[in-house]
C-alpha cells in the first residue's frame, strides 16, 4: 500500500481549487478501501453505507457549494476504477478533525463538469440517505452494488479511449461543504407543480377539442357520366339496323370512289388525248396572252376540253417562256406535253412567213413596215425594241447610243430571211443583227485602215492640216454612213466605186465650201418626203447646209455598197447626174461639164444630183 501523504487544507485553499478539467466517471460506483488508512484514523468516524440500495435512482445533482463552518474531519476517499478503463485514481489529500470545532457537514464528491448550467432541472428525486459513523473501530464498508449510470447533460463525459488527456490532469475535486438544510431540501422529492390554469380552460369549445386534429376525410369521387346512351343491340346510326347501315356506308364508299374515278380518267383522256380526231388546227398566240387566254383559245379549237386542267398542268409543267407569240399549226391528237412543246420559241409547227426580203437601202421605218406587213411583229414594238431593248453582245454596236427608234440604222443587213409569224421584236431584230454580223466580215473590218491611209494621202494633196485629217478618219459608223450614201444614190451596182469616189473627193477637200456633199436622199431620210425636197431646211441631214457626212447611215446598206466604200475608184469626179434615158448616172469633172449634161437631160425629165 502506498504511503498516504496528507496535510491540513484550509478553506481559502479549497475555494481556490480549478474545476476546469472534468474527472472521469468510473463505471461502476467508488468503494471505501479502508485499508488505506492507518492507525491514526483508526478512532475517526467511518463512512458506513454511503450509498445505500436504492433502485432506480438517478445521478447525484451538481448543488451549489454555500458558504459552512470549518470542518472538522475530512475522510479522504480513493475511488476504485474499473481495470479495463486504464484510469489510474488521483489520491487526494484528507482533512483530520479539528480539536475544539464542531462537526462540519458531511461532504459528498461532486463531479464537476465543464460547464455549469444556468438553472438546474426540476423534479430529480435523489432518495434518502444515511451515514452511520461508528467511533470505536474501523468497519469494513459494504460495497454497494454498481448501478448504470444514465445520461445526464450535468455530467462529464467519460475518457475516451485514443484522448490524448495526461493522467496527472484527472483529478478528483471534493465538494466544498454544503449547507445541511439546503441539502435536505434538494434530497426530498419534487412536489408537483400546480397546473397553471388558462382562460380557454372552462371554454366548452377548447375543452372538447381532441388531442389531435383528425385527418380530412377523402371526398368520395363524382361519378363518372357517360358521353350518350348505351345503344340497344342491334341498332346503329338513326336507329337503323346494323346491316342496312353497313350496306348504306358501303353505297356510299363505292359511289365516292366512281366518281373520283371517272374524275380522274376523264382528266387523264383529255391531258393524254384519247378518243380525238385526228384534225390540224391553225392558232396565233399574242405577246399579251396569259395562261388562262391560251387554255380559253385551245378549248375553242378544239385542241383540248378542260381549259381549268390545262391551266393546272401549266402551271406545274410550264416555265416561264415556254410558249412563245406566234402562228402555230396543231393537231388535235396532240396531249398536253406535245402542244406546249409545239407552242415553243423553236417549235416545227410554228407558222413560218418565207421569203420575207428586206430590200437594200431600206431604212428602219421601212423595214419595220414591211415586218407588220408580213405579221411577224408590229411596228411599236419595234420601234421600242430598238430604242430600249437588251441586245446580243454583238461587237459592232459598241457605241451606238440609244434610246431612239432608228439608232439601229445601218445595222440591219438587207437579205431574205424567213420570219416566225407572231415573232417577238428580240426574235426579228436580232435576225438581222445576226445577218449583218454574218456577213460584215473580219476580212472587211480590216481594210478599214487601209481606206484611212488613202484618205490621208488625198487630203494631205489638196493641203489639210494634219490635224483636220486626224479628226477626219473614219470608223465603222462612219464606213457605213458613206456606204448607205452611196446605196441611195447608186443605180447599180457597177456603178457604185464611182459613186463612192465623188463622195470621198468632196469630203478631202480643204476647204469647207468644196466639202458638200448635196445628197437629195439625205433630205429624203430626214423630212420622210420624197416629192417635195426642200434644200433649204436647216437640218443635219441636209447635205446642202451641213458639210461633211450626215450624223450616221440614211439606210441599210447592201454588201455591194460597202465593198464600194471601201474600195472606191481614183477619179477626178466632183458632179454626176442621171441619164433618164439609161437610168444611170453621168459623172463630170467640173460644174460647167455638169451644167451641160444637166440641159441636155432636162428635155427628158427633170435632173437628180
């Protein structure tokens, strides 16, 4: 056993004791080992039943130290620990009676936790117990039996195994004394606190109030109506039976589906032309006709029955340009495909006008004529075709400007050609824009340089400044002014270099005087007048007032007349005039020679220069 160390505490001592580390509560509750006290405590009282058997009780209450006399003997008790815990008990000290002081209230070891709580729980009964003191001999202490310790929220928490707590900070911390009154009146059971009486108490509403509000009872669902009457067996629509009604909805299906069908087919006969003369029919379409005036015009030929299924199939098969102005011959066993492929732009059927001659030296009001004449186009639209229509990118238009009706002139090569009737303006202009561009070479286009340098050379001789000759060569325009000059006054063809070289031999001249032309059928072309030539009229075609070329071709020059333009004989002629006897021309060199054959020819007929 180990040598008990005490001395004397005084209370100073004891109030200054640290609570600050909770002790841990054994499992089993502590014992008196009597043995460690020696002889000297042999005459002090005994702790004899601390802890009497009472069942079922619950933990000692922390009871707030008061302040008590000095005591006169304090036991020291060693609490005994489970050996499975690892807890090693702390001895603490113990306090002898003291001589001449009277007995201090009995201690009991309260447990201090970390923290105190504000107010203590209510209603803890804690039992009676004694302590019987026997002042002759030490007597062995019962050992009271372990009872389980319940949770208590006032008390420490036992060590855990793993805490890393040092041993010498579990301490066991006595109770100071406590005031033996206070004690006794915290042993004693709690009374039962009175009911604290409301005002809903004697309400009849509140007291009949159940414990708990009963749960909503399920609403029982609505029936459900049906849609209509359950229909007798047997019966169906109006009543009728079941078989007269399954045979009517069949009358009906088979009716429907004859109908459609006969529909169909009979549309079909007529896109598909079956059951059709075989008959040719002659048709002119017009540039202003829609879809709906075709179909109208081929019902009314016979061509097709259904003019509403031709303008549904038009409008599904049919482009835009599809069908195309003009006179067509059709036959009626055509179906719908072969008559929109008979109505197109390069369709076999299509009425042609043969033969159609554009004379040469027509000008464009005279071929626009003669174009209305033969029903290919009229003369409005050709006329605004002319002036604001997109041609072909051909390259000898290459500065012409536009925006009048004849700008074409002298563009239109004169030629046979076969028309379309009903053709557009676009399909009869460019015809003969194509002619001409067939037949206006390259090999022509280039001896124009060649003509150029042969002008210079004369003007230079009849003494023009360099200038004035480079402002004087001539283009293409200019070549086919010169040739539609000569195509007016030619009377043929063997004739016409002739022509050509009176022309050129004014135009070299240096002075301005010597440089007019005096062409009639300048006038002529300008005044639409051919009866009456006024050569005083102040125009640009006049030739008489005006030097020089007219502002572009009076006509559309022939081949003949533009191979004579550009090669032109080397004479001295400056004067011809028509001999009405021969019907061609006699050419002088000077005004008095021209004079003369102009007398001699008057008693004929009248004189053309």
């Amino acid at each position: 056993m180990e040598e008990n160390n005490t001395r004397d505490l005084q209370p100073e001592e004891l109030s200054g004791l640290t609570p600050d580390i909770p002790a841990p509560i054994p499992e089993d509750m502590p014992q008196l080992d009597l043995d460690t006290f020696g002889e000297d405590t042999a005459d002090t009282p005994v702790l004899e039943n601390l802890f009497p058997e009472q069942p079922d009780l619950e933990p000692l209450p922390v009871i707030p130290s008061a302040p008590a006399p000095a005591a006169e003997e304090f036991i020291q008790e060693e609490l005994v620990m489970p050996e499975d815990d690892g807890f090693i008990p702390t001895e603490e000290p113990v306090i002898p009676e003291t001589a001449g002081e009277a007995p201090a209230e009995e201690s009991v070891p309260v447990i201090v936790p970390d923290s105190l709580p504000e107010a203590e729980p209510e209603g803890r009964d804690f039992g009676d117990f004694d302590i019987a003191m026997d002042d002759t001999a030490p007597v062995e202490a019962e050992v009271p039996p372990v009872y389980p310790i319940a949770e208590d929220p006032f008390t420490a928490d036992a060590p855990v195994e793993g805490d890393d707590i040092p041993s010498d900070e579990l301490l066991f911390v006595p109770d100071a004394p406590v005031d033996a009154d206070f004690a006794a009146e915290a042993l004693e059971p709690a009374a039962e606190e009175p009911a604290i009486e409301t005002a809903f108490d004697n309400d009849p509403e509140f007291t009949e109030m159940p414990e708990s509000n009963p749960a909503p009872a399920t609403p029982k669902a609505a029936p459900v109506r049906k849609g209509r009457p359950r229909r007798r067996k047997g019966d169906t629509l109006f009543g009728l039976p079941s078989l007269l009604a399954t045979l009517i909805w069949l009358g009906i299906i088979v009716m429907i589906g004859v109908s459609l069908g006969r529909m169909l087919w009979v549309c079909a006969a007529d896109i598909l032309a079956f059951g059709r003369e075989d008959k040719e029919v002659v048709i002119t379409i017009g540039k202003n006709d829609t879809i709906e005036d075709i179909a109208q015009l081929l019902h009314e030929k016979g061509l097709i029955n259904y003019p509403g299924v031709f303008q549904l199939y038009a409008s599904i098969a049919v482009d835009e340009g599809d069908i195309a102005p003009g006179t067509y011959t059709l036959n009626t066993i055509l179906d719908y495909h072969a008559l929109v492929g008979q109505m197109s732009p390069s369709s076999s059927s299509r009425a042609v006008v043969e033969d159609v001659l554009i004379p040469e030296g027509y000008n464009c009001r005279q071929i626009f004529e003669l174009l209305e004449q033969n029903g290919i186009c009229t003369v409005e639209e050709l006329e605004e075709y002319a002036a604001n229509g997109e041609f072909q990118d051909f390259w000898f238009l290459e500065g012409v400007e536009r925006g009048d009706k004849y700008c074409l002139e002298g563009y239109l090569f004169p030629d046979t050609y076969d028309f379309y009737a009903g053709s557009t303006p676009r399909e009869a202009i460019g015809k003969m824009l194509l002619g001409f561009e067939a037949r206006f070479t390259q090999e022509l286009y280039d001896q124009l340089p060649a003509l150029n340098e042969r002008l210079s050379e004369m003007m230079r001789g009849n003494g023009c400044s360099q200038e004035f000759i480079d402002s004087h060569q001539l283009g293409l325009r200019e070549l086919l002014t010169v040739a539609s000059l000569i195509e007016e006054e030619t009377a043929g063809a063997s004739e016409s270099p002739s022509i050509a070289s009176v022309i050129y031999n004014r135009l070299t001249q240096d002075q301005e005087h010597e440089r007019y032309l005096g062409i009639d059928a300048a006038i002529i072309y300008a005044t639409g007048d051919a009866e009456n030539i006024d050569t005083s009229i102040d125009h640009p075609y006049n030739t008489y007032k005006h030097a020089g070329l007219t502002p572009g071709p009076i006509s559309n020059p022939g081949l003949s007349s533009i191979n004579a333009a550009l090669n032109f004989l080397d004479t001295d002629y400056y004067y011809y005039v028509l001999n009405p006897s021969t019907g061609e021309h006699q050419f002088s060199r000077t005004y008095e020679e021209h004079q003369q054959w102009i007398e001699k020819f008057r008693e004929v007929e009248p004189t053309e220069g």
